[in-house]
C-alpha cells in the first residue's frame, strides 16, 4: 500500500493537506468526498461519470496528469468557471504519480 500527498483548497478558500490511498481505485472527486471537503450533494453529483461538472477543480501543479479523454472534454466546453488548467476530479485517478498534486476546487455552479 502507498499513500500519496495531495494539497486541495476547497470552495472557501481553506487549504488542506490530505493523504489519499493509491491502492482503492479511488478519483480525485471520491477523495474530495470521503475527506467532506465539500458540502454533501454539491460534488460528484453524477456519480463520477462526466455529465455534470460538479467536480470541476483547478490543476495548481505541474503533476502529470491522464489526458483529457472526448466525455470529459465536452463536459467542460459547457461548464461554468471553466480556466486552461480546468479537469473533472472524477476523471483523475489517484495513483502514485499524483504525489504532490495541487488543486482547488471550482466554485459551484
């Protein structure tokens, strides 16, 4: 098992420094949920699937990340708040080369 830093500011500003399982399959939006960095209903509303934006956030790091796959892309040309460096935290899984990930969570649509 290895566990992974990740640095996440929520939607108020208030930044936290959290330890995210790397051997759960877990995403960056269920780690958001689990650490109840948001306020319950407002993040992952689909259930992870790309169709609502929920849990858009904002890559603060040069980390490496999965390429935008078409779901996820299309998904943010309608979202509101979007920026260049905008992805859905349900589309990012967490792996070990996420360690020092920064992000900040969009502000809720």
């Amino acid at each position: 098992m290895q566990d992974i830093t990740i640095k996440i500011t929520d939607r108020d500003g208030t930044k936290h420094h959290i330890v995210a399982p790397t051997d759960m399959a877990m995403n960056l939006m269920e780690v958001v949920r689990s650490y109840e960095l948001a306020p319950e209903g407002t993040i992952g509303v689909c259930g992870g699937m790309a169709m609502c934006a929920s849990c858009q956030c904002y890559i603060l790091s040069n980390t490496e990340l999965p390429e935008i796959g078409d779901e996820e892309d299309a998904m943010l040309s309608e979202a509101f708040y979007v920026k260049q460096n905008s992805r859905l935290g349900c589309q990012i899984p967490i792996t070990a080369q996420l360690h020092g990930l920064e992000v900040e969570l969009a502000p809720e649509s």
